[in-house]
C-alpha cells in the first residue's frame, strides 16, 4: 500500500519515508558563533530599550546581546534566565515580530529589527549544552508549595520557588511535564525533544518533585493542596476546546487542532499519521497555522485555513501567516462555517462569506464549499475543571496583584489566569512573579 | 573631470596615491598588481645594505584591532626591513620601473649610520632608473634597537646629518619618513629640511602593543609565548597623523615643504582630508592590506568626484585647510551652538540621553512616547549626542545668530573674542 498526496481521504504514508526528516527540521536553524556575532553587531545598546519594555519577562535585551558580542554567552544566558527561565522555548516561539523585535529602533531606522529571538536562542542553547545548572537553591525553607499544571507558568513558578528554598511539587494531568511546549506547538519550533529536555534542565536546581499523571478534581482536590502544602500555585493552562456549533460537526474526521498537534508531537513515526488530502482548519490563531502547516508537512495535497474575520482580526502573527502561506497553505478571511456535509465522514465544508458590520460580523449572503476530508476546529481553548470556591472573570480565574485569587494561599497564573494574553512568555512571567509573591508571603509569615 | 595626474617634488605619477613602503611592495609581483590596479605609485619596501640580508620571525608578524563586524581599525606589525638579498630587489625595481615608467617608484632605504653606507646603497639605487628615494626614520620595532629607523628619526641632529650626506651624494629627490614616536614632530621636520629633503612623510608606524592574549598573558602578536611592541597604524591612527601633518603645514620653519601624508588613509575622503591639510600626496598601506589593491579605485573616483562638485583643481585643495588649524587660544569663545534633534531622523534609542545624562550636562529630556529633546539652558554644545547618535544627521549643531539670547547662560551672543582678550585670562591683553 503506498500512499501519495493524492490518495483521497485521511490515510498516512502520503510522502517518502526521507522527507518527514526534511520537512519537520528546524524552522529557523540556530545561529552559529559568526552569525551571532554579526546579528550582535547591530544591537544599538539603547537607553532604557523599548525592546525590553515589550518583553512581558522584561529580558535585559541589550546587556545579553553585548554580552554575546563580547564572546561570552553563557553570561548572555545568565541574563536572560534570571529573567526568563524558560527563555529558550520563548527563543523558538514567542511571537517576537509583535514583542521585542517589534520595538527595535532599528525597525524604524531599517525596518530590519536586531534578531532578538536568534540570538536569544544562541545564548540560551550555549549554556544549556553544558553540564549542571546555572543557578544555585538558597537555603532551605522548609516551607512547601504544590505547583498544578507542568506548562509554562508552572515551570516557572516552581524554578522560581526551589530557587527561593521552598520545596515544590509539580503535579501534571499528562504522563509528560512541558505543557504546550510538549503537547501544542508545530515540532519544527522546538526540535529534538527541546521542550523535555528544557524540562529537565530546569528541573537540574533541585528542589522540585514532578507528579505526573495527576489531574485536579480527579486525583487531587484543591482541599488538599491547601492542607498538605504552605502554598498552591495553579497554572492549569486551557484544556477545554470549543466546538464549532455547526451542523453536521460530529462528522468522522472532523477533529480538535489542538489534538491532531498533539498526536503529532507525540508521535514516533511521523509517516504513520494520517491526515487527509483536502484539510480545511478554522481559525485565526497561532493553533490554527500550526495544525495548517504541519497537515501540509505531512503531505496534505490542499490545506485550507479559513477565518470568520478579516485578516488583521488573526491573532497569529504576520511572521507566522507568512509562515503558513509560504508553507503551501491557503488562508481565505471573512468565512464562517455554516454546514459540514458529508455521509458519515466530512466531505465538504459549506461557509458563508462575512463582513464586519456595525454591530459585528454580518452575513453577505455569499456561500461557497471546500472540499474537505478532514476538518480540524482551532477556534480557541477554554478553561474547564476549575474547582469551585475560585472567583472567576470573563471564564478564567481572577486574580489581583501577582496572581493572587480569591483564596487565601492560592495563586493562579498564564493561560488559566484572567487578564493575560496567552503567550507562553506572558505564562513564564506571571509563574515567576507569582512564585516571588508566594515567596514574599510565606517569609513574611514565618518571620511575622 | 577633475585632473588627478600629480607632480610630487618632480615625481610625476597619474594620481597621487603611493602604496607605502610595507609589506605590500615588497617584490616584484606585488608592485606589478598594484600599478595593475591603478596605483599612482610605489614606496619600494625598505632595503638594507648588502650582506646577509636581515630576518623575520617565523610566526604571526600581525595584531589587530577590530570594530563592530570584525572591521579591521588598526594593525600592529613587528615586520622588518625586506628580508630578501638587495641585489634582487634591485633586479626587480629595475625591471618594474622599465615596464610602468608612468609610475612614480621610489625606493626606501635603512642602512647604518654612516657615510659611506649611505653612498653605496644610493649609487646602486639610482642605477634601477627609480624616481627617489625615501629614508626610512620611522621604523620602531627590530630596526631601531640596531640603531637605525626611528633611533635615527628620534635624534634632530642624526635626521640633518644622514639627509645632507643623501643630497650629496644622490641627484635623487629625498623624501625623510618621520616617526610619530617622538614628543614634538616638528623638530625633526626642521632638521630634515635643514638638511635639505625635498619632502617628508608621515606618519610611520606608531609604537603599540594591540591586544594581549589572556591564556598566554603574552602581547599578541605572540611568538613562542613573548611579545614585543610593533608599529600600529590603520585607520585607528589618522587622527594622530592629521595632526602632525597639520603642524609641520603650519609650522613656518617648515611651511612650505612638501608633504607625503600617511596614516590611515582608506578612503578618498581620508586622502581629501589629507591634502587639505597640505599633503601634496598620500601612501596607502593597511586599506591594501585589508581589502587588496582594488581599493585605490574608489580613492580616485571618490576624489575625482569630490573635487568635481567642488570645481576646484587638486592643486587648490592641496593645503587648504591650513589656514584654519589654529591654537585653542585663538578660537572664538563666544561662538555659540546648540544640538538640534530631527524627530523625523529620530529612532529613539535613547543613546544621546543615556550619554548626555550619565557623562555630560544632563541636557536632554526623554518626554512621553520616547521623544527625545534638547534642553537649551543646560547644552553647552559639547556635540557627545551628535557623536554617539547611529543616524547620520539626525542631530545637528545650530549656531545661535550674534544677538541672539543663550538659554544657558542668559546673556546675548557677542562677536569673535578669544581667550587672549577674554576678561577670565589673567594675561588678557584688553583691560574691561
């Protein structure tokens, strides 16, 4: 049985067995030693640097790059950890078009900003290869804090908090800790097992015990966290997905993009996926480009991504668009689904063409069909399972101050927490600033 | 189109750009490609008296001084005279000059301190048919610890001595290459025209050591663990050379004489900015050492350019920025300007408020949105934000109209008046 991209429907095996190597390689290949010194180069060292103002960990851009510059990366890296433990996944993923980069002086001078992220990358990678880690546990608290959800912000907490002396436990739902990093992001950002071993890397401090496979409200209860530990921090992410609400949705093949990315990461033989000719993804995020792009790796003939709004609505990024259309992949604005057809299993999508109106999006009247032998949904994740008692807004938990909810002794941070903007970066900073709030208080306590 | 052919001391060359005397002219080859390329003339790589010719060490000859992107802003060489037996040099300067004699060659020369070495190497020089001769003083590492190169450059009375046996014994024009490595540059501008050169050049190398390796602690260049200071030059050095070039111009003992500039030159800019300061000519070495000989075409159709738009002819632009290289004394004190920020030109980086905050007189505010500004009652015109800004002229200098109010200073600008008149100088000339 060999399979092309033309074969119809959702079958694996659809390329030769050597391009999955080539197509799922490194998105953007690491800078060697001459590349970061010349990238170093045009770092302006500027006052009081807006690329810094727009890290949400507040990374010291300009004193890293100098230090690359100066042929010392490890201390570049040292730099950036402090800030951002996890800064390399945020090397490989933050969207820095709208955040550093985007703010570079050099934009405005050039239109070419300093590669921030690369030589983020180059300095944290640097260190990383080497043995140990770089930053030592203070003294030993005996206080004890229980981190819920391995992702982002719970990494990040819990570094932040063995860092300090406190002794943490990670628990994770998922047999693996790294949250999105691991599960929901396309493998070419983060090559090689980078997401677990990031996680064991971060895990080297010492201090922080994982346990994995446990869910809140199915093997542990916030009751007793709060009793078995001095302190709980919830970084519980989104692990609800939205349905479309279209007929005809429960259609074989017609699936959450979230976990068509996630069987992808897990997989261990990229050829024995399936994935469909036609794909069609609806949404306008960066899920959405992820799951497009890698369909389209796969060997998806046709890849489709289709948005309800226009395209400057997309939260993915421009870079990340440009990615997907260079990819091979379409992205048709201004459609909504209307109707799944198909006899058993989807075979085409009927959408209707939208323009924004005064009092939202309007329906012009216009329809049109893709073909369509798998249909993935990225219209957005939610936060389900959030144990009662926890005040919530606008469908996540509500915080004050840094991550503070309204239980005594509880902090909440990054996608799970209202107000943030669901990047991983935001996740980190908000794990970090909550784990010194929870530090602050559980010494104010002891000393009190 | 501007006429570059130059006639320096009755050596006539198609423009006045000379390789000088270093590694780039040290053989036959190398000069052939160099005239091939558009030189407008060869210094010879200095040669020594007959015998056994002198040695080189076996290992790195060169340290280096980086910019940003690796750009090479200084060499450092312990590089001697040329290691090859005189005879074939001579053989090939010969040679050379048989098939260029458009081009000007003149030969350097660095034998022992005594007259009858002196007459013998120039009995056999002027036999090569070449145009001149340049007597190397200048050279500070190996050489000079032989007593020759800049122990004889850094002794007046050697200088005089050495140039007058030359002029006696040679009909050859006489170009004496100063050391930079000496307090008072003019002293031994003075004795070489006392002894009757027809020109000086400069600057020769200057004494450096470029970078030190901090494995080995040992001066880099590093040969077998030790390192010993070497000549510098490059672009690092013009600073140093365009003054010193400015001073022998000035000088009125020396006013007058001709010229060779060296020091840096790597552009047609560099070479203009030379001869404005009364260089008659310029020599290139570290600009050819870095980028190959092809970079003397950019020097001529930048010049040829520049002096086009000026409608000037070379001749007039020889020399003239002289007249206004003057004593601190005599510069107007009540001239007044104030740094003027572009905001469209500006991209907000912040460098001159960091500068300006940190190092100087806290004279730029940095408003909302990153809009930078000049506070006009603290700037004193000290230009470190022009200086350190990345965008070219984006700030400006503004020159306050005589009359007009300083914001600092609250007192209205006042005509020329310097310091000999200025009523703080104790030996001010005027009475208030």
């Amino acid at each position: 049985m060999t399979n092309s991209q033309l074969t119809p429907g959702v079958v694996p095996g659809r390329l030769p067995a050597e391009s999955y190597a080539a197509n799922f390689s490194d998105v953007a290949p690491p800078l060697d030693r001459h590349e970061a010194r010349v990238a170093a180069d045009r770092c302006y060292f500027c006052h009081d640097a807006p690329c810094v103002t727009a890290c949400p960990t507040s990374i010291d851009i300009p004193l890293f790059i100098r230090q690359i510059s100066t042929g010392t990366p490890d201390a570049a890296a040292k730099t950036i950890f402090h800030q951002n433990i996890l800064g390399g996944i945020c090397a490989r993923v933050c969207p820095t078009e709208n955040l550093c980069e985007g703010s570079c002086v050099r934009m405005e001078a050039e239109g070419k900003p300093v590669e921030i992220g690369a030589l983020q990358r180059y300095a944290t990678d640097h260190l990383m290869a080497q043995d140990g880690h770089p930053f030592r546990r203070g003294t030993a608290t005996g206080k004890r804090v229980a981190v819920v959800g391995a992702g982002p912000a719970g990494l990040s907490a819990a570094h932040r908090l063995a860092a300090k002396g406190h002794e943490v436990t990670l628990f994770d739902a998922r047999p693996k800790a790294g949250g999105l990093n691991e599960y929901g992001i396309a493998s070419y950002k983060a090559v090689d097992g980078f997401a677990a071993r990031e996680v064991d890397w971060l895990m080297g401090i010492g201090g922080i015990t994982l346990a994995s496979g446990k869910a809140l409200g199915r093997d542990i209860t916030l009751g007793s966290l709060t009793a078995d530990f001095d302190a709980v921090f919830l970084g519980l992410g989104l692990q609800g997905v939205s349905a479309l609400g279209t007929d005809g949705e429960n259609r074989a093949h017609v699936a959450h993009a979230v976990d068509f990315i996630r069987e992808l990461r897990q997989s261990g033989d990229l050829s024995t996926l399936p994935v469909g000719r036609d794909v069609v993804v609806i949404g306008g995020g960066m899920t959405a480009v992820d799951a497009a792009v890698q369909a389209k790796l796969l060997g998806a003939q046709n890849v489709t991504i289709v948005y309800r709004r226009g395209q400057n609505r997309m939260s993915a990024s421009q870079h990340e668009q440009d990615h997907a259309t260079h990819s091979g992949v379409r992205i048709i604005c201004n459609a909504a689904p209307l109707k799944v057809h198909g006899n058993g299993t989807v075979r085409e999508v009927e959408f209707m063409l939208t323009r924004e109106g005064p009092s939202g999006l309007e329906d012009t009247g216009e329809r049109f069909r893709l073909p369509a032998d798998q249909l993935l949904r990225a219209i957005g994740q939610k936060l389900d399972g959030v144990p009662t008692g926890l005040a919530m807004s606008g469908g996540k938990i509500a915080i004050h101050g840094s991550g503070r909810t309204s239980i005594s002794g509880i902090w909440a941070g990054g996608d799970c927490a209202a107000g943030g903007d669901d990047l991983t970066v935001t996740a980190v900073a908000e794990g970090r600033d909550a784990a010194e709030d929870i530090h602050a208080q559980l010494m104010e306590a002891a000393h009190g | 189109m501007a006429d570059l052919r130059s006639n320096f001391i009755g050596i006539k060359s198609p423009n006045p750009f000379w390789l000088a005397s270093a590694p780039p002219t040290d053989k036959e080859v190398n000069v052939r490609r160099a005239f091939q390329a558009g030189w407008g003339g060869v210094v010879w790589k200095t040669l020594g008296s007959e015998g056994p010719p002198v040695v080189n060490v076996n290992g790195p000859r060169y340290g280096v001084v980086y910019g940003a992107d690796r750009r090479v802003l200084g060499i450092n060489n312990i590089e001697l005279i040329t290691d090859r037996p005189l005879e074939v040099n001579l053989r090939e300067i010969k040679s050379v000059k048989r098939d260029y004699p458009d081009r000007a060659l003149v030969i350097s020369l660095m034998v022992p301190c005594d007259e009858e070495s002196w007459k013998a190497i120039l009995k056999q020089v002027e036999d090569t048919g070449a145009d001149g001769v340049e007597l190397n003083f200048g050279c500070p590492h190996g050489m000079a610890e032989r007593g020759m190169g800049s122990a004889v450059g850094q002794v007046p009375e050697y200088i005089e001595m050495v140039t007058r046996w030359v002029k006696q014994h040679s009909r050859m024009p006489c170009i004496v290459k100063l050391t930079p490595n000496i307090t008072d540059v003019r002293k031994p501008a003075e004795a070489a025209k006392r002894g009757g050169a027809d020109a000086v050049s400069l600057i020769n190398t200057v004494n450096s050591i470029t970078s030190v390796d901090l494995d080995l602690f040992s001066p880099q260049p590093t040969i077998d663990g030790k390192g010993s200071h070497g000549g510098y030059c490059g672009p690092a050095v013009k600073p140093i050379a365009l003054n010193m070039v400015a001073e022998i111009a000035r000088n009125p003992a020396t006013h007058g004489l001709p010229i060779s500039g060296i020091g840096g030159i790597t552009t047609w800019r560099d070479a203009a900015e030379f001869m404005a300061l009364g260089a008659g000519n310029v020599q290139v070495c570290t600009a050819a050492m870095t980028y190959g000989f092809k970079v003397v075409q950019e020097i001529i159709s930048g010049l040829r350019d520049y002096l086009d738009d000026k409608d000037i002819a070379m001749s007039e632009l020889i020399g003239r920025a002289v007249p206004n290289v003057t004593d601190w004394q005599y510069l107007n004190l009540n001239y007044t300007t104030k740094a003027v920020i572009n905001q469209d030109a500006c991209i907000k980086c912040g460098r001159c408020y960091a500068t300006c905050e940190d190092t100087s007189h806290q004279a730029i505010e940095m408003g909302p949105g990153r809009v930078f500004s000049v506070k006009e009652e603290e700037c004193v015109a000290c230009n470190l934000c022009l200086d350190v800004c990345p965008v070219e002229n984006c700030i400006s200098m503004r020159e306050l109209a005589i009359g007009e109010v300083d914001a600092r200073t609250g007192r209205a600008v006042k005509p020329y008046g310097n310091w000999t008149t200025h009523p703080n100088n104790p030996m001010s000339q005027t009475a208030e």
